[in-house]
C-alpha cells in the first residue's frame, strides 16, 4: 500500500509573483494616494475649520442672532431654527410622496407601459439635476400661484423637490430588496396586492427607506444655491415662527458671513461649519446604524 | 398497513448489464381509487404562454378529490407553469398568459367576474423554498385569516389547529410568539403549510415543496400530505420521483418537446394514471424512459 507521500503533487509554493509585482505595486500604489487625496482635502477643510472657529464654539453660537456689528459675540440661532423648520417640513413633504411614488412603481406600474418607461428614464435624470433648478422651479410655480418666495414653505418645497428622485429611488431598491417569495407568499394566502405592499413588502423596506431619507435630507441640509435663488434672507434677526415665516438656514448664515472681511466674521463662519457638519455627521451615524440594526437578512 | 413494492419493470431485456432502478411505491393499499378521478380542478386544452413563447401546450387533466396528484417530468416541462395557473398566480407575471379552461368544481377560473383573490384562497399553495414572513409563527399562521377577512371565533384556536394539522404544534407551541425564521428549513416548511391550512382552501398545490429539505424533513412532509389527503386535495409538482411513487394516488408525467415550426421547446403531458400504473406498467415508452431513470 502506497503511503500518502508516495503520491508526486505539485508544491503549494507560489511560482509567481502575484501581488508582489511591479504592476501590482504600482496600481495599488495609485489606489493609496487617491484614497490619501481625498481624506487629505477632507482633512485640511476640518483642520482648517477647527483652528478658525473653535474660539467661537460657544453658547453664543447657537442662542444669539447674528449682527452686522458685533461679529464677536453673533450667533446662528435664526439659522440652526430655519434649518430645522425647513428640514422638517421638507421631510413631511419629500417622504411620502416619495415613498407611494416608489411603492407604485416597484408594485404596481407596469413597465410596459410607455408613460412608465418615460418615467423610469426621467427620474434617473432628475435625480442629477443641479439643484439650483428646482429653486428656479420653485421660484417660477411660487410666482404663478401667488406664494411667497422668501417663506419657509417656498424653501421647503425646493429641496423636497431636490430630494423627491432619491427617495424614490431609494424606496423602490428597498422594496426591490424584500425577496419575491414574501409576496407570493402573502398572495397565495388571498390577500391583496395592497394588503401584500401594506403588511409585508413596505413594512420589510422601511429601514431602507428610512436610511435613503436621511441621507437625501442631510444633502438638503447642506444645500444653499436653490434657497439663495429663492431670494433666501441673509441676515435674519428673528425666530422663523411658521411656514409662512422668512427664514434663513445655516448654509446661507456661512455664505454671508464668509463674505464678510472682517476676522471674527471668518471665526463664526468656521464655528457654523463645525456644527454643519457635526449635524451631516449625525444624521448619517443615525442612517448608518438604522440600516445595521433593522436590516433584514433574508 | 401493508405496503407493497413494485418494480419498474419486472424484466429488463435492453437492460441486461444495467438492473433497472426499483421505484418503492409505498401506498396504503385499503385505499382503492377508481381507475378515473372524481375531479374537484379540470384542466381542458390548457396553453400556457410567456409572452410569445408557450411552455405549456393543451394539458387536459382532472385533479381528484381528496387525492394526491403528482406532476412530474424532466425540467423545463412546464410542470411548476402549469401548477402556478391552477391559483393563478401567473397572474402575477406580466407577459403570462393562459388559454384553455381551468375549472374548480366546474366553475372557471380564469372567468370574466372571478376575483384571483377568491380563488387563492380557495386554492392554497405552498413554495419550493420555504418562505415565512418575517413575523412571529403565531403572526404566520394567522395572517391569512386575518387578510381575507375570516370570522373566526378564536384566533389562538384556529392558530392551534393549523399547527397540528401540519404536525408543528408540539415542536412550536411554546415559543408562539418567535420569529419563523428561526426555525429549521423543514419546520419553516410546516409552518407554511400550516399558514396554507389556516385559510382553510379546498386544494393545496405544493410545488416542490422538499427540494429544499433534508431526507429526513422530506419524510415528515410526505407523512403530512397522507394526512391531510383526507381533508384537502393536493397537487404536487417534484422532481423526485420515489416521492411522486411514495404519497400520490394518480401521477401526471410531462415532457418538453420542441414545438411545431419552433426552436422552442414546450410542456407537453405524456401520460396521466394511477401511481401504480405509472410506475409499474406505463403505457408510453417515454415515461418508462424517465421513471426507469435514462433520461430527466
């Protein structure tokens, strides 16, 4: 009998040089510094930012209104107000429109259709229009209908419009994500295609959606151009009380104060930008965790 | 119960430095079927088309009463197509299409005031690869009741009674309110038929409902569908042949031939007889072929 070491196999050792070669060193090589470039730009932006601001990181920043006169001692309250208002009312408007919209598509919309088709085509496309369009939208359908421009609805409908094709696209991945056996599971049970959306698919894609919103609103957060185009107020030394209120938001508070020569003004723009992005960073830790959380396995 | 073991075919004369393979056909013998059956679903000239292409071409056949009915074939003989038109769930693919007559105690399906919804819950099913919903096993079972609106007096009794009848109860009883995904893959299929059960349908198609299974889970769901013979009418579509020999009374064999005037391939039904005859004395050479194991 033949012992296991009599049997001629190959050696395991490595012949080659596999990603020990030039080409490889090189290409991953390219891969570490674009990877470097980026966090170095995010990087200096944060350093730089902090080193400006952190004197201005004070109770001032956020209980104060802003003043053309005393930078030292201006604060954001008007800003870090209209930013919620306007956040929030954009997520009232923005998520369930979104949501039936996507839910329609993904569950009930034939795709033969042609108006469906038209569809599909153009929502990708809206999804990456600048947003400075849907200010002019906004701005142009306010007109026409007699809204005031500068108020926080007219705000708010901007960016729940800049927002509307990412929440569809995003509600529609996640109820494309719930497996077709749950929902030919809950149909062979005799429930109906709406029972089916209403109790299984949507229930199972909410922490999708709710992931895609958040994202979709914290780019809201951060958009100016559209609020700017809608005639934004600059200098706002008052609580926003309503959505007929005039607003400003915390990216248009940064713009007017970065315009300003003055050092202190410099300061409290860096501060405004360390709690900007300290509110972008929460959101998406609070994405982030929703989807590892409640994401289902299938 | 005794049981009795047929062979394929008693003498092989091709065959002779091959055995042909013995198919166990374990029935319960006090049980005698007329040599046609009382059909509660008839299929007459049935077609079933995606789109352009048809997979099915004119299947006639009825389905039992209180009978096991198996429909077997090579794959890619439409018999999962032809399965998923008697609820129509075809319906749910856009391009599918059925022509023909489908009827349930002589009434159509496919008619012009037929509500699916009905029919589906009249016509259960359960699917190749077990799949409860995300929710508690109580929350499975009872979700049929609940969607189509049953008058139940007690909810934890119907609940109770679905399990036992697919033979869970014991195993589950105690931890109602878990997830159904957390149980083994043969106990996620009981609950499925349990879930099935609960909505109380008339017929159960299963279409393949073991292939997921292990040996051992696949002999549990097999001793189920005997059980439940006696209440329900089932329809089952394997690939496993000893099981179509082990639990139906009457067996469907279907091939795929190319089509008239087409590249395509379509399902075509070969033979349709008691089980015993299918699998002791078939009458087309092609269903010999399959059951004896040479082609499929």
């Amino acid at each position: 009998m033949a012992s296991l070491g009599a049997i001629a196999t190959a050696p395991l050792k490595a012949k080659r040089e596999g990603d020990k070669s030039a080409k490889s060193i090189v290409f991953m090589g390219v891969l570490w510094f674009t990877i470097f470039f980026s966090v170095l730009c995010l990087g200096t932006l944060l350093v730089n930012a902090f080193f400006d601001g952190w004197t201005r990181l004070d109770g001032n920043l956020i209980t104060r209104y802003s003043s053309t006169v005393l930078p030292e001692t201006a604060g954001a309250r008007a800003a870090i107000l209209g930013s919620a208002l306007v956040i929030v009312m954009t997520a009232v408007l923005a998520i369930p429109l979104g949501v039936a919209a996507g839910v329609y598509l993904e569950e009930f919309a034939d795709p033969r259709r042609w108006y469906n088709k038209i569809i599909e085509v153009n929502l990708t496309n809206l999804a990456a229009v600048p947003a400075i369009v849907y200010g002019m939208l906004t701005a142009g359908v306010a007109l026409s209908i007699g809204l005031p421009r500068r108020v926080v609805l007219a705000g708010a409908i901007a960016l729940a419009l800049l927002i509307l094709p990412v929440i569809i696209i995003t509600t529609r991945e996640a109820m494309r994500a719930v497996p077709r056996e749950i929902r030919e599971g809950s149909l062979a049970l005799g429930a109906t295609p709406l029972q089916t959306v209403w109790r299984q698919t949507l229930p199972s894609a909410v922490p999708g959606i709710a992931t895609g919103s958040i994202i979709a609103l914290s780019r809201a957060l951060g958009e100016a151009a559209p609020l700017l185009l809608l005639g934004g107020l600059v200098f706002v030394s008052y609580d926003p009380n309503g959505l007929f209120s005039g607003y400003t938001v915390l990216p248009i508070q940064i713009y007017d104060w970065v315009k300003e020569p003055q050092l202190a003004f410099q300061q409290v723009a860096s501060a405004a930008i360390i709690l900007m992005l300290g509110l972008l960073l929460l959101m998406n830790a609070v994405a982030i965790v929703i989807r590892n959380r409640y994401q289902k396995r299938w | 119960m005794t049981s009795h073991t047929y062979s394929t075919r008693a003498d092989s004369a091709e065959d002779d430095h091959e055995a042909a393979p013995r198919v166990e056909v374990n029935r319960d013998t006090r049980r005698s079927l007329p040599p046609d059956p009382k059909p509660i679903m008839e299929c007459d000239g049935v077609d079933v088309y995606y789109g352009d292409f048809r997979a099915v071409t004119d299947v006639s056949l009825g389905f039992g009463h209180n009978e096991i009915t198996a429909l077997i074939g090579p794959s890619g003989c439409g018999k999962s197509t032809l399965l998923r038109s008697l609820n129509r769930m075809n319906d749910l693919i856009v391009s599918a299409r059925v022509e023909g007559s489908v009827t349930f105690h002589g009434q159509s399906i496919y008619g012009k005031d037929v509500d699916p919804i009905e029919v589906r819950r009249r016509i259960g099913m359960v699917f190749q690869k077990p799949n409860p919903f995300p929710k508690s096993i109580y929350d499975n079972v009872a979700y049929g009741p609940r969607v189509t609106g049953m008058k139940v007096s007690s909810m934890d009794d119907l609940v109770e009674e679905a399990l036992t009848k697919s033979a869970l109860w014991d195993e589950v009883k105690d931890k109602l309110k878990d997830s159904g995904l957390g149980l083994s893959g043969g106990q996620q299929q009981r609950l499925c038929i349990a879930r099935t059960i609960a909505i109380r349908p008339e017929v159960i198609l299963m279409d393949e409902p073991c292939s997921a299974l292990d040996p051992i889970a696949t002999s549990r769901i097999e001793d189920l569908m005997i059980e439940l013979r006696d209440e329900y009418s089932i329809i089952i579509v394997t690939h496993n042949m000893q099981q179509a020999a082990r639990v139906a009374d009457r067996t469907a064999f279907f091939t795929a031939l190319a089509a008239e005037g087409s590249g395509d391939r379509t399902g075509l039904l070969v033979e349709y007889d008691l089980t015993t005859k299918i699998f002791s004395a078939p009458a087309d050479e092609r269903t010999e072929n399959y059951i004896s194991g040479r082609f499929g």
